[in-house]
C-alpha cells in the first residue's frame, strides 16, 4: 500500500521533472534526475500493483531509455555551455575543425545520439508523466483514457 507522503513526493517530483523541460536549472545534474526518474518509476509501480491498473502498467513501458550522460548533455545545450577546453580547441584548430570535434565529442559522450534525440526523451518523459499524474492525482481518470 502506497503511503499519502510517497504520493506527495510522487507528484512533486512528476512536476520537478516536468519544469525540467523548460528550465535546466531545477534539476543539477544527470546522475540527480535519473535518482528522480527512477523513484518516480517504483512509486507508480507500486500504485499500479495496488490499483491493479493495466493503463499505468502500459504507460511504464512508453518512458525511453535514458542515461546520466544524455542528460547532463541535453543541460549543457540547454544552457550553451562550452567548457575552457574545448573553447581553446575551436581556438587552436580553427572554428570547422574545432566545431565538427566538439560535436563528435558530444555524441560519442551521449552513446551515439544526438541533441535532437535526447530533447525528443526528455519531452517523451514529460508527456507520459502528464497522463500518469492525471490518472495517480483522480483514479477515475484511468476509466475515461
């Protein structure tokens, strides 16, 4: 049985997540929002088992597959940054050579995937989380989708 304080923390953080897509700086890291997405993922399992629902069970299966790594990625294209060294490369190597490096660096960081692919994750999350806290905040929600 789910507790009333694991749903309260359930739904902070489905909405922590959620302002994710917007601002970067809610959350501080990759390793700390997977912590998140992961506790999130065991609560709504529990109160799947509990409410015996087949819709929150399949909409489980709809999160990707998401890394620490893509995310303090996706953070660092969210915020633009660009570390002391690799600006010392664009520098030393000229901007194409130093560009396509720093874009080749990314993607082997992020196990070959590409900004686009980890904002389109991230907004996946977000969206599935939308209908899930629906139907976790009213249960008879489940019966209308």
């Amino acid at each position: 049985m789910i507790t009333e304080r694991e749903l309260n923390i359930l739904k902070k953080s489905i909405l922590l997540i959620n302002s994710f897509g917007d601002n970067v700086n809610n959350i501080n890291s990759g390793r700390e929002f997977i912590f998140i997405h992961n506790r999130n993922i065991e609560t709504i399992e529990k109160i799947a088992a509990d409410r015996n629902s087949e819709y929150l069970a399949a909409r489980l299966d709809e999160y990707p597959n998401i890394t620490a790594a893509q995310i303090d990625e996706y953070i660092k294209i969210q915020k633009n940054e660009v570390s002391l060294l690799n600006f010392l490369l664009v520098f030393l190597f000229g901007i194409f050579i130093g560009l396509y490096y720093l874009l080749f660096e990314r993607f082997l960081k992020t196990g070959k995937i590409t900004g686009n692919q980890i904002k389109s994750k991230v907004l996946t999350i977000i969206e599935v989380n939308k209908y899930i806290l629906e139907v976790v905040e009213n249960p008879y929600m489940e019966k209308l989708r």
